[in-house]
C-alpha cells in the first residue's frame, strides 16, 4: 500500500485527507450481495432477541411494571419513528459505516467521527453484557458459567465471522429463527397463568407519585428506560450491511422496519405475560428471567423450563453473533477512510476485517469479566443514545438542507418523524444518568479518550475516496454556488 502524500487535500475545520492507490480499496473490500431484505430482517432481530431473553427485566427493579411499561411505550415509539428516518438515511446513503456516514455527509468529518465513536462504544461493549447473561444461562443449564464460557463463545464466533459475510449471515438466520420459536414456546406457556395483580406486586415505595402501579414513583419510569430500550437496541445495525446488501435502495428499509414490527411484538408479549405469570418482583433481579418466571409457575425446574433454558440461550447467542458482525462493520469503516488505524480495516481472502474483528473481542472478554451485565448495558445506552441524536439530527439536516438530493424510501412525517425521535434520544440519554451516574461519567470519560484521538491524530491522516466522503464532496460539490 502506497500513500501518495504529495496529492494531501486540506479540507475545512483543520481536516486533511489523503489519496491512496487502488491497492489500498482492493484490500478492504467487503462481500458485496451477501444479503437481500429477509436476512437483513432476520439481522435486525437477531441485534435485538437477546433483549427479550435478559436485560429488559433490570427495568422492573428501577420503575415498576408500570414504569417499566411506560419506558417501553417511549422506547418503542422511539425506535419505530428511528427506523422509518434510517430507512431514509440508508436509501440514500448505503455504506458499511451505517450511522456514521449519514451524520458525515449531514455535518462534516467532526459529526462523523463524533457518530462513529458512539457506535462503536456502543457495538464494542454489547457483546460483552450478552456474555455475561450468557454465562448466566449456562450456569444454570449446564452448572458451568464465567470466564470459560465468555471466552469459549468470543472464540467460536469471532472465528465464524472470519470466515465471510454470506456464510455468518445465514448461520445467524438459522440461530434467531430458533430462538423466536423459544420466545413463542414461553409466551403459549405463561399466558394461562396471567393474572393483573402480579404486575403490580412490588411494594410502593416512598418516593413522589409512588403507587401500586409505579411502585418508585414517577422518577421510576425515567430510570427504566435504559432497560427498555434493550427490547430494541441495536436495530439500527440494519445499515451497516449496506455494501454487503443486494439493492440498498430497497432491502435496507424493508430491513429496518420489518425487524422492528417484529420486535415491537415480541416486547408486548415477554413485557405482559412474564411478570403477568410469574409476578415482577420475582423477576427483577434475575439474570435469566424467562427461566425463572417458568420454574415460579410451574414449581421448579420443569422439562418446559429446561427447554426455554436450553434453546432461550439460542437468542442470547444470535444477539452476541449479530453484534460481533456489526462492531466489525463499524470499525471497518471508520478504519478504511482514516478515523482509527488503517490496519483494522484490511480484509482477507473471505472478505472478512479480521483485525476488526479480533481486536474489540478481546476488550470485550477482559470487559465481560466483571460480571456486571447490568452497568455494561449502561455503556452501551450512553453509546446508541448519543448516535441516534446526532443521526436524527443528521436526518433533518439533509432534509432541510438537501431537499432534492435523491430519496429512495422517504420517511412518514419526515422531519416532524425525526424530531420526535430526537427529543426521545435525549431523554433516553439523560436517564442511565439516574441509574448510574458513575458509570455513565466514565462512559463519557472514554468517549472524550476517542475524541482527544480525532483531535490530536486522526484528523490529519483521513483518506480520500472513500464512500462516505464521496458523498460529502458530492453534497459540498452540490451547494457551492454557480
């Protein structure tokens, strides 16, 4: 690889980029038509199921089932007014950096990187909290968990990835597929015994506005967004397959908003018939509560509990699987056109980052090691929280700014869509400040790292030619004046 160092362009705000030769692209390039929309639906599942095996339940012990509840009215309003402005974005701008290249082309090489970093602290640490439920669930299915099993998982799947796109893709479908059967199983089984009364079980407590139905008072459903929104998060990892997608245009939308109405569905039903069966303060502290709500109705370990164990880990798998595909996507990205170190962005033979891929796995199995799945799903909260802000931002800017720039897909209520999305971001951002304000602090603490690296380095070793600054220049080409 050649950097031609003499052909350096100056760009605005202290930014340089750098042209390279062929050589350079030829060797990061991705599997191109390894998708069409039903994978990228089975995709945006497979980031999410997880959600609905373990994690949402922390939300009961912040807000309640009715605080949990309204969290995830919020969160779920959120994601859909979200998905339906990312069909957009995506349409018109396809590349493998998803969020970070439509705030780059909204707002410049600064926006970008400050979306691109907090993707990847979002895609970087989930897999980690996944391990950890994970081990939890192995631990009570095969009595072994911790270390061994994070590590035996980083392992085989970090090695599946390796092996291309199109293979990873397809062993995902298969794995979500069977954990949505999982998921309808524990429904069927759980709804004869709903009774109203266990939602609301919890004992009220002191705090303003505290009831039998927000048990911690209005704060409460503030508090519980966090855990609501990991009924959805990670959806929007649907775009980071664009280069790897048969027709952009079309399957990346149908992507994004089929899996999210499937989401949304899943999320009523665990939300109800869980706690509704079992009784929300049986739940709320347990790290594999789809098992412990069938052993609290059915009295104990039953061959319906053991099956939901067994092949409920399947979900916890697909979500750990998918997600490992997406923070390769994202360090790709940022890697190939100059954001992180240029080494991590150079494919192999399978058309597979493998520097991408091995790299953040092993922070994530030194993170998993904690144990602690519920603050890690904080980290993760400030990371996709403070993308969605800027992406919708980026979604009203473009809009504003470029109304004829071409639109496959256009979102229902356009602007108006992405504002409310917006504002709900925000407040979702706010809120894992209320659980944990040592965490979040130091979330922001790494974030501001990332940002010194930008700052300091980065900016001045960009690449040129890269998708997403193409279609920057196309945009700044398009507004200067005649």
């Amino acid at each position: 690889m050649s950097i031609q160092q003499e052909q350096t362009i100056s760009l605005a705000r202290g930014v340089e980029t750098e042209n390279v030769d062929a050589q350079y692209f030829q060797n990061r390039q991705l599997k191109q038509g390894a998708a069409g929309w039903v994978l990228l639906i089975g995709l945006g599942v497979a980031y999410v199921i997880s959600g609905d095996f373990a994690g949402w339940n922390f939300g009961l012990a912040q807000g309640g089932w009715g605080g949990m509840f309204l969290a995830t009215l919020l969160m779920a309003a959120m994601y859909l007014c979200m998905c339906f402005s990312m069909a957009e974005l995506s349409s018109m701008i396809p590349t493998a950096g998803g969020g970070y290249g439509f705030v780059r082309t909204a707002f410049g090489p600064w926006g970008g990187f400050f979306a691109g970093a907090a993707i990847l602290l979002e895609y970087a640490i989930a897999p980690a909290a996944i391990a950890v439920f994970i081990g939890a669930y192995c631990e009570s299915l095969f009595g072994v968990g911790g270390w061994p099993i994070y590590l035996a998982f980083y392992t085989l799947f970090i090695g599946i990835h390796v092996l291309g796109a199109g293979e990873a893709l397809k062993v995902m479908f298969v794995i979500t597929a069977v954990a949505a059967i999982a998921l309808g199983l524990f429904i069927v089984a759980m709804v004869p015994h709903v009774e109203i009364a266990n939602l609301f079980d919890i004992p009220a407590s002191e705090a303003k506005g505290a009831s039998s139905f927000l048990p911690f008072g209005y704060v409460g459903i503030w508090a519980a967004i966090p855990y609501a929104m990991w009924f959805f998060l990670a959806v929007e990892g649907v775009a980071l397959a664009a280069e790897e997608t048969k027709n952009p245009a079309r399957d990346l939308p149908r992507g994004l908003i089929g899996s999210m109405l499937l989401l949304l569905i899943f999320a009523a039903l665990i939300l109800l018939v869980g706690p509704g069966a079992a009784g929300a303060e049986a739940l709320m502290d347990s790290g594999n509560p789809l098992v412990a709500a069938l052993e609290a109705v059915y009295g104990g370990s039953t061959w319906m509990s053991q099956f939901v164990n067994l092949v409920g880990l399947a979900g916890l798998i697909a979500s750990f699987f998918s997600v490992i595909y997406a923070y390769s996507r994202q360090i790709f990205a940022l890697s190939r056109a100059g954001y992180l170190p240029r080494k991590l962005s150079v494919t192999n033979r399978n058309k597979a980052p493998v520097h991408a891929l091995v790299i953040p796995g092993f922070i994530g199995f030194g993170l998993s090691l904690t144990g602690q799945g519920d603050l890690l799903i904080l980290v993760v909260v400030f990371g996709a929280t403070l993308s969605y802000v800027l992406m919708m931002a980026a979604h009203i800017s473009l809009r504003i700014r470029r109304p004829d720039m071409q639109r496959p897909y256009r979102t229902p209520g356009g602007i108006v869509t992405s504002s409310f999305a917006l504002i709900l971001a925000a407040i979702a951002l706010v809120a894992g400040f209320l659980v944990d304000p040592k965490v979040m602090m130091g979330t922001a603490a790494i974030y501001g790292l990332f940002i010194a690296y930008f700052a300091l380095y980065s900016r001045h070793h960009l690449v040129s030619g890269t998708p997403e600054e193409e279609f920057a220049a196309i945009q700044k080409a398009e507004e200067a004046p005649h």
